[in-house]
C-alpha cells in the first residue's frame, strides 16, 4: 500500500510510466521478449502484468513492479523484502519466483528525466501468480480457518529469515505499521465533520490509552502487514463429493513488511476478511482459530484484538479518503475498503468491545472442540 513516511510527497513520486515504456524495460533490464504488457490496479507504486513470447521452460507471465520514488530511496528494504519472497517460497508457501537482471540482481535503479528533473524508480520482475483474490468468492469458515493459519505460519516462518539488512524493516513513521495508528490525526481533516470521522477519533483515543501501553508485551515478530482480500489468491478443485473447495494459490505484495507483532498481523487479516462478508462480526472467530492452531495468543493479545481490529479500519478508511484526493482518476480503487469498510467499523463500535469478543472467543472455542460454529 503506502511507501514511507512522507505522504505529501507521494503525490509527486507515483511513476507513470506508459505500457511501451514498461514492455522497453522488461526487455532492456531483464532480457523479456514481450507480446503484450497490461496495466494493474496499484496503491502508488505501478505494476504491469508482462506476458512474454512462449518459451520451452520459463513462465510465460510475469509482474513488473516499479516503485515509486520515496520507496525507490530505500533500496535495502526491496532488497530485504525481495529475498523474503523466496525464503517464502523455499519453505513452500505460495509466493512468486523473483526474477534476476541482466546484472544478476534482484531489482534495478532506473532513471527517467521528465523534463523538470530526473527521477529514479527501483524496478523489479516476478512472475505472475494463477488464481483469483479471495474477494471474489464466498469464504466459507473452513476457508477463513485456514487463511488465519496461513498468517501465523507466515510470521512464525519468518521468525528463521536472517538477512544482513533486516534493519530496514523498522520503520518508524510507516503509516500503515499498526503501532503508528496515532499519526493519522494529520489526515482526518479528509473525512469532514461526521460521525465517520467521530468514531476514529474515539477509536484513536482508546488506541493511545488502552493498546500502546501494552506493546511490550506483546510478541514480535515480521509482519507482511497487507494480508488483505485482494492480496490472497484461490484455486478451486472439486472434492470428493462434487462440491468446489479452495486452496490458497498465492500471497501478494510484500511492500507493506516491517516489525511489528502477531497480533497486528492477526488483527488486519480479520479486518480485510470481513470487507466482502455478508455476516462480517463472525468472520473474527474463524480466522482467530485458525491462527492460533499455531500462535495461541496471550491474554494480552488478546484483550486488544478488538481494538486492533477498529484500528486498522481507520487506518484504511482513513488512508483511502486521502488517497482520492492525491489520485482522484484511481478513486474505484482506493475506496474498495470503503464500499462496506465504515458500515462494518459502526457495527463493531455499536456492538462494543464485549460483545463482539463473545462471539469471536466463542467460534474459536468450538474448533477446539470439533464443533466449528
């Protein structure tokens, strides 16, 4: 999603590079034959969908990410994050391949003079992964059972990655970082005055009073920090009895990775499971069981999951509002979130913290039990 710290810049440092322009570098950086380059949906970075002449062995689709220039002034983190996406993948999650340069790296520094001034964009190659996102189907429990599984292995995996500049992931002032729900004071000035803009404030409030001072008890860990609906790719197989069942086919976007804890991952993986649901305040207890089939939370963690969940609704409704008024052309995309987002946050806040926990805490108690609710 969001690069850096400094958010009035990025409206500045978005490439806007033309498809003639993206087919030109992945053949020129990376050696492609390209057929055909297609434009993704992308928060501020750019991506293309490259397909490439058929070949007798390689893939034949690939994703050229160009970052924009704040996040192209940290060539480290890229680097870390791209060696974390085949660390991924050697332990067999499904995760893309990172393609090399022709100079044998992971990523290249191009630099476009744009008349005014030359800008540089750090620009990589994956190749494109099969499957749909998971917001484009009905989630069953058994599916949000195992995509809260999935994000407690990934983080638990990643307890083992060693990487001489691991460090880059502290980011401090990182918007989308869980721990800095704070500094979105500065942007609720998009939001007017309304109710809207009423319950952040609250939840912001309750954040500074109730879950900061319990950070340091809580567990860390590396966050991928973007486990959202879009971010999760399905293929379908039937089973036995004829009936379609889903299994995770790919896990996007590693931009937004940095310190933080499991609970944060936890928390945002419900978050964006309850964006498409018919019956969100459910869908807690079922991704909640299945990560602690591997990270059974502390009471702590526990006690703030509410909260957390409140949090990262308004760091995505909040962000979204913003976004807009940057990016107006790519408004579709940035109010997804928005479509259902602030529905779902009111009914949370209109229920209270106690009786949305009763039914998260008491979906996940029957898995123990074999009795999945």
């Amino acid at each position: 999603m969001s690069s850096g710290n400094d958010q009035q810049s990025e409206a500045l440092s978005k490439p806007t590079f033309s498809e003639e322009q993206a087919s030109a570098l992945a053949e020129s950086v990376f050696g492609l034959k390209v057929s055909k380059v297609q434009p993704l949906p992308s928060y501020d970075d750019q991506n293309f969908h490259v397909y490439v002449s058929k070949t007798k062995n390689g893939p034949t689709d690939y994703v050229l990410k160009i970052s924009n220039t704040e996040a192209s002034k940290n060539p480290d983190r890229i680097e870390v994050q791209n060696h974390i996406i085949m660390f991924l993948k050697a332990a067999g999650f499904p995760t893309s391949s990172v393609c090399r340069t022709k100079g044998d790296n992971t990523a290249s520094l191009v630099s476009i003079d744009s008349g005014s001034e030359i800008k540089s964009y750090l620009v990589r190659l994956l190749t494109y992964l099969p499957g749909r996102p998971i917001a484009e189907i009905p989630m069953s429990p058994q599916l949000l059972y195992e995509i809260g599984k999935l994000a407690a292995k990934l983080d638990k995996t990643l307890q083992k990655f060693h990487h001489p500049k691991l460090s880059s992931l502290h980011r401090k002032n990182f918007i989308w970082n869980l721990k800095n729900v704070p500094l979105l004071e500065k942007y609720l000035y998009v939001l007017g005055q309304n109710r809207n803009r009423e319950i952040v404030e609250h939840v912001i409030h309750l954040f500074k009073e109730e879950v900061m001072p319990k950070l340091s008890h809580f567990r860390e860990c590396i966050n991928h920090g973007d486990l959202n609906d879009h971010n999760i790719l399905i293929e379908s197989s039937k089973s036995a009895s004829g009936n379609a069942e889903y299994q995770v086919s790919g896990i996007l976007d590693f931009d937004d990775m940095s310190y933080g804890y499991y609970v944060f991952e936890l928390a945002i993986t419900i978050m964006y499971m309850m964006i498409e649901s018919k019956t969100p305040i459910q869908v807690g207890g079922h991704v909640l069981a299945g990560f602690e089939s591997i990270t059974p939370l502390t009471a702590v963690e526990k006690g703030a999951l509410f909260l957390l969940v409140c949090s990262r609704f308004c760091q995505s409704l909040v962000m979204a509002a913003y976004s807009c008024q940057l990016y107006p052309e790519n408004k579709d995309y940035f109010m997804v979130t928005a479509k259902t987002g602030w529905k779902h946050l009111q009914q949370m806040f209109d229920m209270g913290q106690k009786a949305v926990e009763e039914i998260w805490f008491e979906t996940a108690k029957s898995y123990e039990s074999g009795i999945s609710m």
